[in-house]
C-alpha cells in the first residue's frame, strides 16, 4: 500500500512539473512546429497515448492507426518501447510500421520527468521492400495497405538522416532549456515553503541511510507529530515516509550503475531494513526491478559501443 502511495505521488509530482512547464510562457511547441515542419509534444512520463496525438502536423497515417484497436496496440508498445530504452540522452527509434520517432528526455536534477516527441517521418525514400514489410505487418493487424492509409504512408515526410539528427540536437536544445526553467520553478517554491519544510528536508539529506523516525523529523524540524505530518503532507503532497523512501530509491538507483555492488548491499546502503521491501518500491516507482534496471542499462551500454 505504501509503495503504491509512494509511484502514485511520483507520477502526480512529474504531471505538475510537466504542466507548469505547458502553461509556461515558452512558445515552443509552434516555434518548433514552423521551423522543422514536424509535430512536437511534451508529455510526462506516464502519458500513455500515441505520439504527438492530436497535434499540428500530426503524421495522417499514425492517425488512421490510431482509430484501429489492433494497430493501436502496436503503436503503443512501439511508445512504451521507445520510453523504456530513453535514459538521460535521446533515444531514436524505427516503428514497426517504418516511421522514425525520438524521445527527448526533460530532467529535473538527476530525475527525468517527462519526454518531448518528435518523428513519425521516413529518412529516406521508401523502396518496394519497405512497403511491402509495412504491408506485412498491417495484415498481421487485419488491415489492408491499400487506399487511405497507404496513400497516407507515401505521403509520410522525408528528412534525411543528417537533417533528422541536427533536428534532435535542436529538440535537446530546448530540452535543457526547459530543465532550467523547471529547476527555478521549483526553486522558487521551496524558499516559499515553511521552514519546518525545508529543515525537514535539510534533515533528510544529512541522515537518509540512518533509520529516521517520525519523532525524530519532527524533534529536528521544531514541531509536533501531528502538526508536522500535516503541513509537511500539504507542502510536498507526500507523507514524510512517501518522501524519506523515494529519497532512498533515487540514490540506490545512482549506486546500481556500479555492476560490480550487490544489490542487497546498495538496498542496506541507503537506509532500507528490507531487501524485499526494496525491491518492491523500485519496481512501483522505476517500472522494474533493480535486477532488471542493470540489465536494460547494461543492453543499453552495448548498443552505444556497437554504434
């Protein structure tokens, strides 16, 4: 119950910051749209439709997919695929059905929060073989390359693949552009919060591998149990206990890209009592095991050399 409570809170967390950043001053989404021609979309990280949906310049044939359960589902594994291997740089990747999408990922701190998407393009001419893989694979779906949605394809846009790249270079531009503002977003709120708040926090950072008790947050925080549960709780929209494991969580998950440290060594290093309990808020709040985080990081590092 508490794990759950804890990925929720997380999840509420990043669709705040996200949206702050979409209701920013910051133009852009058009900005991007005029000078590339493509759709651009920033979502949080559990945003689960397809990319960038019902946006300008939305690919016609990703559209019609969308319409149709079975292609539906392709896609969407396509963009859970695609998030999944997004780590702190960009993440590039060929659909299912032919078309090149990128994920961006949008960082507060150490934490990525949300993604910018862009693609759903072709970077170089279609030849038979491509069309006929594309055909293949919307039989499997049920669906005929024919009419519509075939003219749809062709008519997909071509960036070459050095433009392409020299697109998500600028895309990661604007990324860490809005990283920055971001930080001094939430900057700016917690030298608004209460200093019971901040000294709570200034707590936790000086003594999260050591066993902190209710009691003891609140002693060092200059107020009651009761009294600091509920300001702390109204402040962050996490309890204290939410707060202290996702703390201990993002540092074990800095520590387990050292493939050479035992999990059970880095779970007790951060302050768990149980390894189980570790392993079980991980999976809530990360969307895997510890086990399995080293092996895609581990996948991940192999692609980059082998490219």
């Amino acid at each position: 119950m508490i794990d759950a409570t804890v990925a929720s809170a997380t999840n509420n967390a990043n669709k705040q910051l996200i949206n702050t950043l979409l209701h920013s001053r910051l133009d852009y989404e058009n900005v991007f749209t005029r000078a590339t021609g493509l759709a651009l979309a920033l979502r949080p990280l559990e945003y689960w439709l397809l990319e960038p949906h019902q946006k300008a310049r939305e690919n016609r044939f990703c559209a019609l997919l969308a319409q149709r359960r079975a292609t539906l589902g392709v896609c969407l594994q396509s963009h859970a695929d695609i998030l999944r291997h997004t780590g702190a740089t960009p993440c590039t990747e060929v659909c299912p059905f032919g078309l090149t999408e990128t994920a961006v990922p949008v960082r507060f701190g150490e934490k990525t929060i949300g993604f910018l998407r862009i693609g759903q393009i072709l970077r170089r001419s279609a030849i038979l073989s491509d069309k006929a893989r594309v055909a293949a694979r919307l039989r499997e779906c049920g669906v005929p390359f024919t009419g519509t949605i075939r003219k749809a394809w062709e008519t997909t846009p071509i960036i070459p693949k050095d433009q392409y790249s020299a697109i998500v270079q600028l895309l990661t531009f604007f990324a860490e552009q809005l990283s920055t503002l971001i930080n001094q977003i939430v900057l700016e709120k917690q030298n608004s919060e209460p200093p019971l708040v901040r000294k709570a926090r200034h707590y936790v950072e000086q003594h999260k591998t050591e066993p902190i008790s209710l009691a003891t947050i609140a002693q060092a925080s200059g107020a009651n149990v009761s009294y600091f549960c509920k300001v702390f709780k109204k402040t962050t929209g996490l309890t204290f206990t939410d707060y202290l494991g996702r703390v201990r969580l993002e540092d074990a998950k800095g520590q387990l890209l050292d493939p050479n440290r035992r999990i059970s060594e880095i779970a007790y290093g951060v302050g768990f009592q149980s390894l189980t309990q570790f392993n079980r808020m991980f999976k809530r709040v990360f969307g895997q095991s510890p086990t399995e985080f080293r092996v895609h990081l581990s996948r991940k590092k192999w692609r980059v050399r082998a490219a």
